[in-house]
C-alpha cells in the first residue's frame, strides 16, 4: 500500500490544488507528514501550529468565548480554524485538528479523542476520532493518519 502521504501528493497533483493545517493536538505532526515527500513545496502552502486559546483567536479567528467554553475541543473550533488557515494561506484545502492527546481529570477526559476538520470548496468534512488506550504520542500519530486518511478520501472522489 502507498503510504499516505504519498497518496495525498498523488490527489494533489492530480487536482492542481495546495494544501495548508491548522494544527493544536497533533502540534505539526500533519504539516510534517505531508512535507516528508518530496516535491511537498509543490502544494504545501503552510501550516499553523495554533497549541493555546490565543493562538487559536489571534491567530486563526477562532471565536474565543466559544472555544474557551469548550476548552478549544470541539467541532465548531475544528471548523473554524480550518476556515483560518485557509484564509492565512489562501490554499485550496485546509487540514484541522483539535483535541486531547491524553486523559485529562480535571476537565473530565478519560479517553483521549480529538476532531479533525477537513475543508475545500464545497466541501467540508468532521471526523471525531477516539484513541481508547493511546499514549500521548500514539495518539498524535493516530490523529495525523485519521487526518491523512480523511483528506485522501475525499480528494479521491474528484
């Protein structure tokens, strides 16, 4: 099988289009998967790594009172900064992700789970995606793969 980021090179190519991320839980995992290729400047257009509420605000336009009633995990920030990156980089297709890598008691996470927003131009895709068992880091890697697989999948129906 081709490895993923390969595959996304191959749509990418194949569709004229660029790619940009928006990135909290997987901190640039994503952006790094996709530039493992060479050639990736060809249509990786750039990445944010947005880690805090500020970032995520300042940075992206995420709405701060929204994502700071859900600890910037949700959908809706998924979506919006998607939306962000795509104006930052005026790329064609915007990869975000937001979540939790790890169990976190004190806002009552026992199971690390994360969304990834997916966005193009008439198109737009959530995922969540739950990592019962993972380590921080094997979470990080299982949300980039999600990630990968998720925009491949769509690209590939063009």
């Amino acid at each position: 099988m081709i490895p993923l980021p390969f595959q996304l090179q191959q749509h990418l190519k194949r569709l004229d289009l660029t790619v940009c991320t928006a990135e909290s839980l997987t901190a640039g995992l994503v952006s790094s998967s996709i530039a493992s290729v060479s050639g990736a400047s060809a249509y990786l257009r750039g990445g944010v790594c947005a880690y805090t509420l500020d970032a995520k605000a300042d940075v992206l336009g995420v709405d701060r009172a929204l994502a700071s009633a859900c600890c910037c995990v949700s959908e809706v920030v998924a979506e919006q900064m998607a939306q962000g990156v795509l104006g930052l980089f005026k790329a064609d297709i915007a990869i975000a992700t937001t979540g939790y890598a790890e169990p976190s008691a004190g806002l009552g996470v026992e199971t690390p789970y994360a969304f990834v927003c997916v966005k193009m131009a008439g198109a737009s895709a959530v995922i969540l995606v739950e990592g019962p068992g993972l380590g921080r880091t094997e979470m990080q890697a299982f949300v980039t793969e999600r990630a990968l697989q998720l925009v491949v999948g769509m690209l590939r129906h063009l």
